[in-house]
C-alpha cells in the first residue's frame, strides 16, 4: 500500500511556494532597479560637473583665494577653511562623544535624569542644523564674545551637530561587543575601567568610526549653522589661523553659484569637484582606521 503524497507535495504547497520565490524576485528587482536608479543619478551628477568644471581646474584655481573676478577667483582660502574647521570638529566632538558613550552605556546609574538625558541626545541628532546655527551664534559670539566667521566658531557650532551622531554610533559599538570580553576581563583582575578602555572599547572603535564618518560627512556639506555665524562673508586672503575670518567649500560653492557672472558657473562646476574630493579623501581615511583596528571574535 502506497504511502500518501507529503504536504510539501501538495499542489496548495507547490502554489505557495512559487509564490514565495516570485516574491523573492521582485524584490530582488526592486533592489537593482533602486541602486541603477542611486548609480544613475550619481553619474549624471559627476559628468554635469566634469563637463562644466574640469576645465577650471588648474595650479592658479587651486592655490587662489576668492575674488570678484571669475578668472581670478580660486578654492584655496576655503579649502583650508573648511581643513581648519573640520579638524576643530573632530578635536571637540569625537573624544567628547566617545567619551558620553562610555560614561551612558557602561558606567552611568539607571534613573529618571540618566533616560532624560539618553532621550535628549536622540532628539537632538534629528533637529534641523539651522538650529546649532542659532546657538551658536548666541552663545558662541554673542555671548562669548568669540571672533564671527572664524573657523574655531564655525568647528564649535558643527561639533554640537555631529556629536549626538558619535554618541549613539558608540553606545550601539559598546552593546555590540560581547559581555563575555568584559567578565573574562573582570576575571582576571582587571577594574571596570580597565576592561572598558583596554578590552571593549578598543572593539567598538570600528564602530565608533563609522559613526564618526557619517557624523563628518554631514558636517563637511554644512551651510545653514554656518550662514548664522557669518562664515559667508567675502574673505579675498586664507585663514592663517582658527581664529581669523574665512569661508568654508560648501559656501563658497553657494556664493558662486549665486553671482550672476555666468563665468563663476566653471567655478562653482570646479569647487563642487574639490568638495567631492575632500569628502571622499576624508572618508578614505576614516575607512582605512576603521578596517585597520576592526578586530574579530
């Protein structure tokens, strides 16, 4: 006597697995049609710009600072405004919100002011950067008295931006890391602090990083917190130091394009080529740190 077919056999099973496979190929579909959509655009954007600015690029563009004449004007002055305020950035934010990662996951009492305190940094990763502008321009300048259109303001303002990012990458690095690493640490007589800064953290970093690229990232495109503290002033001479008055390359991409000068718009065109190498300059390397300590287990 035959044994029945299986339930997998069944026509009912067949159906609804076909139908599970056809769904698996349209959103595979989805997917590609999504990224040759992203890729699409992308390419569009760097041929526009290749066109119209690869011609402006020279010695003279590169080393010239700006100007009211187009054929005079170059990225230089921006380009190390936008150096010397990104590098205040990272001095202020990085260590400030790596370090209220570890306080917040790993040493921090539960209680009501500590879950105040952890929904505030959520918040205010998601308010809107003209916001940061505001404050900094009344507490950083007005109220401090701080040099206006200064990179150190500009580097302050932005680091107030990018560390809730840095703070919520490193608290999820810090969780990800397995709790066996810090009872072995602990096992072996080592202190609290000695297994976070010695055993986990040095685990985390990887992450860290990453949140730390797109905390950056974001700074470096920055224009709105930068237009209230004065940073799109006409600056003809490079910034010697943080202190004195310089513009940055996203609002010297934004001045130009605004000048009804048609000869600025190889400018802009050449400006918006710097800006993009830059960024994926910065990027680069902040890639090559995080794959070079990732470690793992």
């Amino acid at each position: 006597m035959s044994n029945p077919p299986s339930v997998w056999q069944s026509p009912a099973m067949a159906a609804r697995l076909k139908g599970r496979y056809a769904a698996e190929r349209r959103f595979r579909a989805l997917g590609f049609a999504a990224i040759a959509l992203s890729l699409a655009f992308l390419a569009f954007l760097l041929v526009t710009m290749l066109a119209n600015g690869i011609g402006g690029i020279d010695w003279a563009f590169l080393t010239g600072s700006d100007s009211t004449e187009a054929a005079n004007a170059g990225i230089w002055g921006a380009f190390k405004g936008s150096l010397l305020t990104m590098g205040v950035t990272l001095a202020l934010s990085f260590p400030m919100g790596v370090l209220a990662a570890v306080y917040l996951e790993e040493f921090a009492p539960r209680s009501r002011w500590v879950d105040w305190v952890e929904v505030s940094i959520n918040n205010l990763a998601a308010v809107p950067s003209i916001i940061f502008g505001l404050l900094g321009l009344a507490v950083f300048i007005n109220f401090m008295g701080m040099p206006r259109s200064a990179p150190l303001v500009g580097g302050m303002t932005l680091a107030l931006m990018t560390m809730p990012v840095i703070v919520i990458a490193g608290r999820n690095a810090i969780k990800a890391v397995p709790p066996s690493i810090r009872d072995a640490a602990l096992a072996v007589g080592a202190s609290p602090v000695q297994a976070v800064f010695h055993h986990v953290l040095p685990l985390a970093l990887p992450g860290i990083l990453t949140g730390t690229i797109i905390g950056m990232a974001r700074a470096l495109g920055e224009t709105a917190p930068l237009l209230m503290i004065g940073m799109r002033a006409f600056v003809s001479t490079p910034p010697g130091s943080i202190t004195d008055p310089s513009s940055v390359l996203p609002m010297q991409i934004f001045l130009w394009s605004d000048e009804v000068d048609s000869a600025f718009v190889q400018n802009t065109s050449a400006a918006i080529l710097v800006l993009l190498a830059f960024l994926i300059t910065m990027n680069g390397i902040a890639i090559y740190l995080r794959n070079k300590f990732e470690t793992r287990w």
